[in-house]
C-alpha cells in the first residue's frame, strides 16, 4: 500500500560534481593554511593532505581532487594562506 503523500524524486544537481570537486579543493587549500600558520612545514603538509585524501578515499577510485594537493599547497604556502589578506568570517 503507496502512501500518497510519499514521492521519492531525484534532485540531482547537474553542477554537483564540479560543486563537490570545488569543496574538496576549498577544503585542502583551508587544512594547508591551518597546517601552515601552525608551523608545519611544506613537505609535512604536503605529506599529511595526501595522507588524509587517501585515507577518505581507500575505498574507492582516486578523487579528482587528489592530483590537486600539491598545487594547492603550493599555491597556500607562495601566498602564506589561503586568502593572502585580512582573515575572513
């Protein structure tokens, strides 16, 4: 017996997996600065983000974003942060 007021539809964003990869970039570019501002240094960051994004993903296929890390670290640290400015809320 259907309820009537249960209707299971599909919202299935078109522009969710560039939205999902755009995250998981903001994400790593966000964990780097933090890594940097507490003294990290480029090779220990560029260790654990690797580290973290295989250990989310050990179960799967290799994410997009993983060959990614180093050019967002690298990006963090030329900068010195994520936003290279006045810290943002």
């Amino acid at each position: 017996m259907p309820f009537s007021w249960y209707h299971a539809e599909s919202t299935a964003d078109p522009q969710g997996p560039a939205k999902a990869q755009q995250m998981y970039e903001q994400e790593l570019g966000d964990r780097a600065a933090r890594l940097l501002r507490l003294g990290f240094s480029k090779k220990d960051v560029l260790a654990r983000l690797t580290a973290h994004v295989q250990w989310d993903f050990e179960l799967h296929a290799k994410p997009a974003h993983m060959t990614r890390v180093k050019a967002i670290v690298d990006q963090v640290f030329k900068r010195k942060g994520v936003g290279a400015g006045a810290p943002t809320i």
